[in-house]
C-alpha cells in the first residue's frame, strides 16, 4: 500500500479557500485516491475520490497531478463546520480494495 | 436512506470479561471493514470480510476475533479485555463494484474498559 504524509493540522478562516495535500510517492497503477471527512466521536464520512486530474463534487475538488504522487483536496469557502480531521488514502479502488487510514490532517477553521 | 448500523453504541465492560459489537452493513454491500480508534488517534484497521470471507488483516489483536455472518452482518468479538481496549470500534461497509466504491461509516461503538 502507498504511503500517504499529510500535514498535521492547519488553519483557516471562514470563507477562505484550502487546500490539503497528501503526499503519496509510491502510488500504484491501480490505486486511487480517496479523501474522507471525520467528526469527533463520529465515523468517517467519504469526501472524494479521484484517479487523475481533477474531480469536482458538491462539496470539494481533488486535484491530481499528471504523476499521481501527490493530490490536494481543495474546499472551497469553508465554514466553522468544516473543523474536522481529514484524511487522504490510497488503495485499490472497487469493495475489496483496502482501506488504511494513515495520520490525517486537522483544520481548525476559525471566525 | 439505510446507513451502516453498530450495535450497541456504548459498552461498558470490566477486565478480563468478553464483548461482542455488531455490525449491519448497509443492504446490498457484501464488504465490511473494522477499525480501532483510540482517543487522539487515528482509525487502526483491524480485519475486512468480503462476502462471509476474510479478506485483509491488519493490527487485530489475537484475543480478538470476527467473522461475517450470510445476512452479511459482521461481528466483532473480544475476549480477555485490557484497559487498553477502550476505543471507539468503527465498522465500514462497501458496496459491489469494481470502481470508485465509497465506503459507508457506522456511528462506532465506544468500549470503556474499567
């Protein structure tokens, strides 16, 4: 499996833009790249999932270079609500692909 | 519409005693994930089951044990607890597809270990 770096934490200001990037060198062909969303003493919830290039949903934007080594979720104006842990992995896409959870990213997202 | 079910949603169990969480996966899916999660940490994953087999191990303890059940519900069971069992307990499940799956979250399942 791919190992993932993230930045530990981050800060923002509501209505700013961020963007998160996870590094991800050893990425394999068949891996994609999926970013979820947690709440304390709440589970994960699935943000975005991408292969290459860019992914656009309703709430997010994941951007992967040509050489797959990286990507940077991007959300747009943030609210406070958007303070969370955020995490980037990397596996095979489909049911039987893994799902490991490396050290994830927190933003704190201020007024 | 029907999210993954973990039951029961808090558990308070003593040393040395057993336990067991359930898990209902959303209806459909045939791949159910367990994870571990400590205060401050990160989810741990502990073992996977695709259809009733299973299919990834990871950090799972030997004193820890699970299975898949032909409804698909998952059970996680937990024998000879330590203080350092208390965790929140995750279960995921996926659904059929060999693409871009996204994987559903239960509420968890908080173990106190006294």
């Amino acid at each position: 499996l791919a190992k993932t770096t993230q930045p530990i934490s981050m800060d923002s200001y509501e209505g700013q833009e961020v963007n998160i990037t996870c590094s991800h060198n050893n990425i394999a062909t068949n891996d994609y790249i999926t970013w979820y969303q947690q709440f304390p003493s709440q589970g994960p919830r699935f943000i975005i999932q991408g292969y290459k290039t860019k992914v656009t949903n309703e709430v997010a934007s994941l951007f992967i270079p040509a050489d797959r080594k990286s990507s940077t979720l991007s959300l747009p104006r943030v609210s406070l609500s958007d303070t969370a842990v955020y995490y980037c992995l990397v596996g095979e896409g489909g049911n039987t692909g893994k799902l490991i959870f490396g050290q994830g990213t927190t933003l704190q997202v201020k007024p | 519409a029907a999210g993954v079910i973990q039951s029961p949603r808090h558990l308070i169990k003593e040393k040395r005693e057993t336990a067991t969480l359930k898990c209902y996966p959303i209806p459909r899916h045939d791949t159910v994930y367990w994870y571990q999660q400590g205060p401050g940490q990160d989810p741990q994953f502990l073992i996977s089951f695709y259809e009733k087999m299973q299919s990834d191990k990871g950090s799972i303890p030997d004193r820890f044990s699970a299975q898949q059940f032909s409804d698909y519900h998952s059970e996680l069971n937990m024998s000879s607890l330590e203080l350092g069992d208390s965790a929140l307990y995750f279960c995921a499940s996926r659904g059929q597809g060999k693409m871009n799956t996204e994987a559903f979250f239960g509420q968890g399942t908080r173990l106190t270990v006294v």
